[in-house]
C-alpha cells in the first residue's frame, strides 16, 4: 500500500492510520480475515474524521459504506453525483470485505483444524489483491481531496512571529542590565544585538521576562 503511505506521510494529521496499514501488509498471506477487520477499520476512522471536521453528525451505528458514502458528500460530492455513485460502490466492496472476515476469520464459530488450515487459502491472491487495492484507492482519494480543501495549517512558532518592535518593555530592560556596546563609530543597543545574533536565546529571555512580569501582576 505504497501509495497510501505515501499520502498519509504527506498530510501529517492522518498518521496514526499507519498502524491499520502495517496491520494489513502484515497479514495480507498468514490471515487475510485480520486485513479485511484492519481495511474496514481504516475506511471508517477516514470518514469519521472527515465527517467530524465538516460537522456531519453521525448516529454511531452507521455502516462502513454509509460511512464512506458521508464522507464523500461532506468534502464536496452530491449524492446524485457519478463520484460519490463510484465511492458508494466502492465502499460496498470494502462492507464485503466486512463479512468475509466473518466467513474466514480463525474465531468465528469455531473451526475444525482442517479449516484453520485451509481458511486463508480460500481467496485467491488475485481476489486479496483486488480488495486491498479498492481500499487504498478509496483512502487516497477520500484524504487527498479532503486536504486539498482543508490544508492543515501548522501552528505557528514565537521565533517565526515575535518582531523586535514589537517586544519594547523587554528591549528597555534589557538594554538597562546591560551597557551599549561600541564599535568605532557604530553603537549598538544589548536587545538589537541578542536579537540578531541568537534570536533562540533573545526569545528565552523574553519569555522569562514576560512569565516574571505576570508573577509580579
């Protein structure tokens, strides 16, 4: 699934998904029943969050294909629309997915050793395939296009956005504890330069003075 860990190492928000997809990579020949649970598991955690970000509410008991088919209708599709027709049949597959797990999954019901043996073996790599393929193309186009109108935007930091003007009670004191410093005909101001040559270090002794200041209100 090179192509969705590709898109989840992109947009950073989606990372945790990572572990469904070692999981299925992981199981995809010893006990495909555990990449069906870990697919559908997947397609869900996608559209629940894409529907919590777009404010879709959700009753809870809601299955993976109306799921997959909200999440279509939030980031843009119409319900009438050919896409969210191909994504609703898509994730009909993925719900198919859902009940083989059941009909091979090595603990329902109880099975004869024979066929804990013979389970994994009853869908053919073609088939496994098929499936995991149809769940990495659902992923992919339901986050790429969900980002692409949602970027996710980094919090900026204080290095990135404090400006020296804009800082002048701790320019004055600091200029106070220390003396101008000289060179030549040149006189630079002790805040000017710590600001200029270690800007970390000027925002270290910012912050301490801004948290004394509080402490002192």
């Amino acid at each position: 699934m090179n192509k969705l860990k590709k898109t989840i190492e992109q947009y950073g928000r989606w990372a945790v998904l990572t572990m469904y997809v070692e999981r299925i990579e992981t199981h995809i020949d010893s006990d495909f029943s555990l990449c069906a649970e870990n697919s559908k598991a997947l397609l869900e955690s996608i559209s629940k969050q894409i529907c919590k970000e777009k404010a879709i509410l959700l009753v809870g008991d809601e299955s993976v294909n109306k799921l997959v088919k909200f999440a279509f209708e939030a980031i843009g599709f119409e319900k009438e629309n050919y896409i969210n027709t191909i994504g609703g049949s898509l994730s009909s597959i993925v719900h198919q997915i859902g009940n083989l797990r059941t009909s091979i999954g090595s603990t329902s019901h109880g099975k004869s050793l024979e066929e804990l043996e013979l389970r994994n073996h009853n869908i053919d790599f073609l088939t496994k395939e098929f499936l995991i393929t149809t769940v990495e193309i659902v992923a992919c186009f339901l986050i790429r296009n969900f980002e692409n109108e949602n970027p996710h935007k980094q919090k900026e930091t204080l290095e990135e956005t404090l400006n020296y003007r804009d800082a002048e009670e701790f320019n004055e004191f600091w200029d106070d504890s220390f003396s101008e410093f000289e060179m030549g005909n040149y006189a630079y101001s002790a805040s000017e330069i710590l600001f200029n040559v270690d800007k970390q270090a000027y925002i270290n002794e910012y912050n301490a003075f801004s948290a004394s200041e509080i402490i002192e209100e």
